[in-house]
C-alpha cells in the first residue's frame, strides 16, 4: 500500500492507482470531464488539476498521475479554484457553446461542470468559430460547435468497441474528432454503428438523431459495464 | 428607506426574460413597495432617467443603437446586471457571429440592398452579437434562458432588501 494526503487527510492507495482514483474512494470530489471510467486516461481536458505541495506546488491532472509514497496533495484550494475556473472558460470561449438550444441542455456535463465551478459568465472573449455539422449517419449526429476535444468518443471507438472510427486531425484550437480519415460519418467503413461514442460524449457533440431534448440523457456509465463484463488484456 | 430606482432594458433578445419577471406574480406587489419601475419596456418612458440604482439589461449587443444606449446606462446606473443568457453569453442573437454580417442580413431580408448595413431607419447591426461585459463592466450576472421567476426574486429580493444577492449552483445553469 502507498501512503499519501489529500487535502491533510491520510489516505492509502494500490500501486499504480492514481491520485484521482485515491480521492473518489476518500471521498473527496475533484471535476472531470475528459476522465471516465472504463477509458484509459488521458489528461485532455485539465479540470482534474491537483496541487503536490512536496513537488514544489507542481500541477498535475490527478486522472493520469499514479500515486507515489508519501505524496502531500491539495485538492481543493482558491488557487486551484481560479485554475480551474479558467480552463473552463477557454473550453467554453474555444466553441460555440449556447446550451439554450442545445440537444444536451439539462444533461451535459460542461453546463453541470458550470454551475459546480461557480461559472457565472465567461470572462475570456468568445472565438464564435464557423463549425460543421455532420448528419450523415443514419442514427446519429455530430456537432464539432459542442466538442470540447476530450477524446472520450475516440477513446470508447478504439478501446472498447475496437472500430478505431474516429481520431483527430488539425492541431490545437483546430483539432477535429474525424471518422476514418476525415469522410463524412455517414460513410464510414469501420463504424459499427454501436453508438458507444455517443454515449461516452459528455456534451452534445455527438447525439442521436430524431431524439429530443429531454430524451437525449446519455449513459457514460455504460462504458464500464460492458468492459468490466469481460477479463481484461 | 427611499424606493430603489429600477429600469429593465430590452437590447438583442426574445423578451423572455421580462416574461419571466413578470411571472413574480404577487412578488410584484412586494417589489413594488420597495422599487419604483422608472424605466422598462413595460413603462412609456422615452429618455433613460439619470440616478437609476439598479438596471436589468435583457439581450445581447447587436446593434448601434444597444451599443450607444449600453454606454449612456453605464453612466447612469449605479447596478447593472446582465439579465439572462443573452446578456451573458450572447447566446442565441450570438448564432450569427461566426457569419459576415453581409451575408446574415441578405439572407433575412432577401435583397442585395438590406437595411442594417449602415445607419439608416434601422439601426447599425454590430458584426458580432456581444455579450454586456464585452462593452462595460457587469457588477452581476443572472443566467438563464430565461431565468426563471423564483432565481430573479432569489437575486433581486436581497438588493431590494439593501443586501448583496449571491447565487450559486443550479442557480447558475445557462439554458
């Protein structure tokens, strides 16, 4: 067993657990938005920030970082507040982001992610870009104004349904998730259509077509039940 | 204690969010023991007064005339508070600002020749949708599309009361 502190509380963790998953099991929430469980992780997004006090206040994003003996980590502190604040806001200002008409408004996790950040306005100017929207599937749809680049949907594509349909292209505020090799969704010869993707989305980029709103509530935690359903590689 | 001098102004938006101010019902009554109303679209006032405690701007800043009005108001209002997703987000009125403006009123109004595109009867249409705190300092913000009869009173009963209105959670959700 590896021992660390969280926020001054003692806590023990697994070899190779990371420090993410040693604060859920103590009870401390830290905000994810790339992370979900069943995926391997990623670090993308940032949210997850964590401060290690003995590491001279050195940043690391608590979903990616594996815990180390005698680690003294801060969780929660103004510093990491107004950090994380920021991040949410560049992820908002970066796309166009208008929950009023948005097929995920009420179940999205950047609007809850909003509310539990204390997110009353965006400060940074907004970038308003031109984006596409690909309706070319049969059964679902993909909205590149709401994606926030978390990799969720590649991630879910390649690792559990193993389609590897989606991956990006471009760089940095240009980035695309893109099927096959940038062919309309529709398309595509390696998607299955299984819709895991969709389900692992955590805003309204990738959704189902002919749903409403209000019946448009995604189960991310799928994911998990269907890997933890067979041994793992 | 004097009455709380209140305007509500309309810019870029759906008038939604006055409906939803409307929809206080009998909070009204006890807002208006402690406000007089001296400016709103629900008032036949022409000039915004000077001396106005606390303003409500609905809509986002999408033409010259908000833009001008906007300015004048933040001279005059002691509180102002952007009122809704438009005013905070640009939300909706913000669809078009990834298009020319050119191109947004050709298409509406089907000619090559639209008005907007200069000063004429029709104001000036700003190529982008902005929300307030991109023109003048914000002292609050109130989300929501629209936000709902219970979070205004939950904002607005504090300044009526002298006190400072802090919401939070659910109460900050966009949409």
């Amino acid at each position: 067993m590896i021992n660390l502190t969280i926020d001054g509380m003692k806590v023990q963790a697994e070899e190779g657990e990371t420090i993410l998953q040693a604060a859920k099991r103590a009870g401390i929430r830290l905000p994810t938005l790339c992370y979900l469980e069943g995926l391997s992780p990623r670090g993308a997004c940032r949210l997850c920030l964590v401060e290690v006090r003995n590491w001279g206040g050195r940043l690391v994003p608590s979903c990616a970082t594996p815990v180390q003996e005698g680690m003294d980590i801060v969780a929660n502190s103004p510093r990491l507040r107004e950090l994380r604040r920021t991040i949410l806001e560049m992820i908002f200002a970066e796309r166009n982001h208008i929950c009023a008409f948005c097929v995920s408004n009420g179940h999205c996790e950047l609007q809850d992610l909003a509310m539990e950040l204390g997110m009353d306005h965006v400060q940074l100017p907004y970038r308003w870009p031109l984006l596409p929207v690909d309706l070319s599937h049969e059964k679902y749809g993909i909205d590149h104004n709401r994606c926030v680049l978390c990799g969720r949907c590649v991630r879910a594509c390649a690792e559990v349904e193993g389609a590897m349909t989606w991956g990006f292209s471009g760089r940095g505020i240009f980035t695309l998730v893109e099927a096959d090799l940038g062919d309309p969704w529709g398309k595509s010869t390696t998607c299955t259509g299984c819709g895991k993707c969709v389900q692992a989305c955590p805003t309204g980029a990738l959704f189902e077509k002919g749903k409403a709103t209000s019946e448009q509530v995604k189960r991310p935690e799928i994911i998990v039940e269907v890997t933890e359903r067979r041994p793992r590689a | 204690m004097p009455k709380l001098r209140v305007a509500t102004v309309w810019f870029s938006g759906c008038s939604g969010c006055h409906m939803s101010f409307l929809d206080l019902d009998e909070r009204l009554l006890e807002f208006a023991e402690r406000a007089e109303l001296v400016f709103s679209p629900v008032a036949d006032v022409k000039e915004f007064p000077d001396d106005v405690d606390l303003v409500l701007i609905e809509g986002a800043v999408g033409n010259s005339e908000h833009l001008h009005q906007l300015l004048e108001i933040r001279k005059k209002a002691k509180i102002l508070v952007a009122f809704g997703d438009c005013a905070v987000t640009g939300n909706v009125p913000s669809l078009r600002n990834p298009l020319p403006r050119e191109e947004v009123l050709e298409a509406v109004y089907a000619t090559a020749d639209p008005p907007g595109l200069e000063e004429g009867e029709v104001p000036k249409l700003l190529p982008q949708a902005l929300p307030l705190h991109a023109v003048v300092p914000v002292d609050y913000f109130l989300p929501g599309c629209p936000p709902s009869a219970d979070r205004i009173w939950k904002f607005l009963r504090p300044i009526l009361l002298g006190q400072k209105p802090a919401l939070s959670g659910p109460d900050l959700k966009f949409g």
